[in-house]
C-alpha cells in the first residue's frame, strides 16, 4: 500500500493533539490533585467506605472496564457498517462533554465527580479504538513508526501547551477567580479544546466503507461474528499472539504508573501541586524524544528488542519508586518515565500495526489491540487501588507493579524466540518486525 498524503497523516495526528489534553490534565495532572483536595482521607460513595486515592482509581477502573466490554462489538459493527468515524465523533462528543462537566464538581457534588470523569474516560478510550484503527489505513507497514510517534508527539505538545494555560490561570488567577475556580476552568477548556481541534481530524480523514455484500443479521450478530474472523487468524499468527500477551502484562504496569504517579507524589511524598504540575509538564516533553528515539532504534534493532530494553527499564523504574523518599528522588525518576513513556505507547502501536494481516478490518483488529490494553489497566488499577486500600500504603502498590512488568518481559522475549525457532510458520510481516 502506499501512504496517504501529509494533508492526511496530519489530520490523524491533529486527534492525538486534541485528546491528549485529557490524559495530561485529567488524569495526570489538575484532575487528581483537585480530587484529593476536595474530597476527605476517607469517604462514602454508594453506601461504601473508600480511601479516596483508592475511589478515583476504583473509578477508572471501572470507566476502562465498560469500554473493553464495549469496544468489540462497536468496532465490529463500524467495520461491517462502514461507520467507522462516526463512532470516532461520538466517543470524542462524549468524552470532551464530560470533561466540561467537571467544571461543577465540588466537595458537595462528589457523585458528579465520579459520574464525569467515568464518562470522560470512557470517551477517551472509546475513541482511541477507532483513532487507533485508522493508522494501517493511511501507512505503509515501513511508515507507521514514525507516523505513530509523530501522533504521540503532536500529543505531547498539545497537551503541555494547555497544560501551561491551566497553570497560568490557577498561579495568576485572573477574572476574580478563586484557586478551585481556576482548576475548574481548565476542566472546561479541555473540553473545548478537544471538541475544537478534532474537528480538522474529523474533516481530513477519509470515510470508511462497507464490505461489498449484504448483512442478513442484525449488526449485534454482525459484530461477534468478526471477532471470531479476527480471533481464527490471531491464533495462527505466533509472534503477534505472544506480543499481544506480553502487551497484556506490560500495559499493566505503564499505564497505571502513568495515572498514579501524581497522587503518589501529592499523597506519598506531600510534594506540593505547582511542582508536581510542572514535574509533569517536563516528562511531557522528555517524552516527545523517546518517541522519536524508539521509533529510531526500533529500525536498526527491531521492535520486539527495543521493547525488551524498555521494559527492563520500567521495571527499574519501579523498584526505585518503591525505595525513593525526597523530592529530588521523584524529579528524577519522573525525567526517566518521560524517556520510556511515550516511547514504549507509541512502538506498541505500530508494532502490533505491523503484525496485522493486510484486511479491511481494521477497528475489529485494533478492538483486539484495545480491548487488550484496557483490561491490563482494569487489572493494574484495581490491584493498586486495592492494596493501596488494604494497606493504607501506596508504596506497595508500586513494588507490586514489578510483577506485571516481568511476566510481560518473558512475553516478548518468547515472541523473539518463536520467530527464530519456527521461521516457517511466521508470516513475513512478523520476520521483518523482529530481524
């Protein structure tokens, strides 16, 4: 195939820029420190008793857990409908709406805290599968590293750009607003600023179309029956069944120290929240050149290798995270996830990308990939919301993360093994990745 134009790949991109704001403000930044605030050491929700560190992760858990339910059969119907962005605008209004909402959580209105930011998670995820699924469209197999950092970075920078607006309005706080009013205010502007800068994704990218032929069942049907087409040929597919197992485990550990780092350093730690804000505006950046450095590296090593290294890496990351005790200690260590952060996010990506099979399926082949991911932070998040519960103790939540990093590491290592012991039964694609 050949690779769309720039007017394309840049609209693509563009989504990635105008939903990162929601992963940097909401779930890493404003969003937890401001929930912490507002919220007791301990309180009740839904006739339950909850540390609250432990009732927000609890609540993404749940938010992820809806979508991997969820993002199977939607995925499937776009593919057999043809729909695929209109899915795509649906998740994004959701999502951004929500954000939007937050803007009236208060300590009085707890249950619309919850209620949004479940929604906005939701949102953001539900998109992603459909986001995600246009990339093996618009690139050629030897381009979609390089155009996947180039999303993960456009993403970064975005995000720090409103990320540095949200920091000015809560240090200035002009117009007469108090500090929980300027906080708010930037849970709006991510709202709009999502909603708005889509829009170009939404008027570049091609429109999808049906498969030739009739649909006698009903689009439920439709959709489980390409899952079962998708599954047929994963499982005869050896290295791309491995690395999607090793993602599972990996995925585990990333992406809830991603979301946990910042009540970590705000609970743990009791650093305050104009330096965490700014810790994590400097991982955002330091992870714009691991992007582009694993995409580097990913052609003269290979995939599968570099994803080893990184993984070895976190699992240092994490037993340091364990031991650290100052605020020096927590800098450096956010400087190092930077490096590894958006790096490992983005060569996930497009190595599974790669080790797709040519189909027009692509949102069904990518709910795999999804709903791969989503389950990992449903277990990942429950397990350190649970500990952290159960012991009152977050550090062994972070030591516990080990755990999924290593089995995920034996994962792809066995993936690289597989291609070397039985060459003949992998497909071409899966020789290039790992060569």
């Amino acid at each position: 195939m050949i690779t769309a134009g720039k007017k394309v790949l840049n609209g693509w991109a563009m989504y990635d820029w105008a939903n990162s704001v929601y992963n940097l403000v909401i779930t890493t930044t404003f969003f937890p420190i401001y929930f912490l605030a507002v919220t007791d050491e301990h309180v009740s929700f839904l006739g339950m008793r909850f540390v609250n560190s432990a009732l927000y992760n609890y609540t993404m858990a749940a938010a992820f857990l809806l979508v991997a339910i969820a993002s199977p059969i939607l995925s499937s119907i776009s593919d057999t409908r043809g729909n695929k962005k209109n899915f795509l605008k649906f998740f994004t209004f959701l999502g951004s709406l929500s954000c939007a909402a937050l803007f009236f959580f208060t300590k009085s209105t707890l249950w619309l805290g919850v209620l949004a930011f479940m929604l906005a998670t939701m949102g953001y995820c539900g998109g992603l599968v459909f986001y995600n699924s246009y990339l093996p469209e618009i690139a050629a197999p030897e381009d979609r590293d390089r155009i996947s950092a180039r999303g993960y970075s456009m993403g970064y920078i975005g995000s720090v750009l409103l990320q540095l607006v949200g920091f000015a309005l809560v240090m200035t706080l002009p117009f007469g607003l108090d500090e929980g009013q300027a906080v708010r205010s930037t849970f709006l502007l991510v709202g709009v600023w999502w909603l708005g800068f889509a829009q170009i994704t939404f008027a570049r990218l091609p429109a999808t179309k049906a498969p030739a032929g009739k649909h006698n069942a009903g689009a439920f049907t439709d959709g489980f029956n390409e899952l079962r087409k998708v599954y047929a040929q994963v499982k005869n597919m050896p290295v791309l069944k491995r690395f999607l197992r090793g993602f599972f485990f990996y995925s585990m550990g990333v992406q809830t120290v991603m979301m946990a780092a910042t009540i970590f350093g705000s609970k743990v730690l009791n650093l305050p929240s104009d330096k965490l804000i700014g810790t994590v505006v400097i991982i955002q950046v330091v992870a714009i050149a691991g992007a582009w450095g694993m995409a580097r590296l990913s052609g003269i090593f290979g995939n599968l290798r570099v994803l080893i290294g990184v993984v070895i890496v976190w699992i240092g990351i994490c037993i340091a995270g364990y031991k650290m005790q100052t605020a020096t200690d927590f800098y450096l260590l956010a400087t190092a996830v930077g490096l590894v952060m958006g790096g490992i996010q983005s060569l996930s990506r497009s190595t599974y990308a790669k080790l797709m099979p040519e189909t027009k399926d692509t949102a069904s082949f990518f709910s795999y990939y999804d709903v791969t991911e989503k389950l990992s932070i449903v277990i990942g998040m429950f397990s350190f919301a649970y500990i952290d519960d159960y012991t009152e103790n977050m550090r062994n939540s972070v030591l516990a993360l080990v755990v999924f990093f290593v089995i995920g590491l034996l994962w792809i290592i066995s993936a690289l093994l597989k291609q070397r012991q039985v060459p003949q039964t992998a497909t071409e694609k899966e020789k290039d990745l790992v060569m």
